[in-house]
C-alpha cells in the first residue's frame, strides 16, 4: 500500500508515495513533519551509506566462502 509522507528540508517540502516499508527505512535517520537542514540530510545519507557498505562487506564474505561452480 502507497503512503504519501512529506519531508520539510531547508523550508520546502518535498512529497513522495512510498511503500511502508520504505517509508520505516526512510524515516530511521530522518525526521519527518518537521524542518531539517541540509547538514541533517547529509548526515543521514553518511549512515545509510555506512550501513549499506557493512551489508556488501558482509555478503562479499559469505559469497567467498561459497564454492565455484
């Protein structure tokens, strides 16, 4: 089901329909309903970055332990 959620940043508001599942990643390091920066949107994104980096590292170990076919 699409949710319609608004993100405020540097006073301009910004409206996407995500999925909620979307909508629980999007919001983890991001406050909605208020206004944010620019700083807090990049700071956000470092995070994410970060987070998906640990999962590729992760899954790069696991595939190397699997055999060659």
């Amino acid at each position: 089901m699409k949710k319609k959620i608004v993100f405020y940043i540097d006073n301009l508001a910004y409206h996407f329909e995500v999925d909620e599942e979307l909508e629980k990643e999007m919001t983890m390091f991001l406050q909605k309903g208020i206004n944010i920066d620019v700083k807090d949107l990049l700071a956000a994104y470092v995070r994410k970055s970060q987070e998906c980096l640990a999962l590729k590292t992760e899954v790069s170990k696991i595939s190397a332990k699997l055999p060659k076919i």
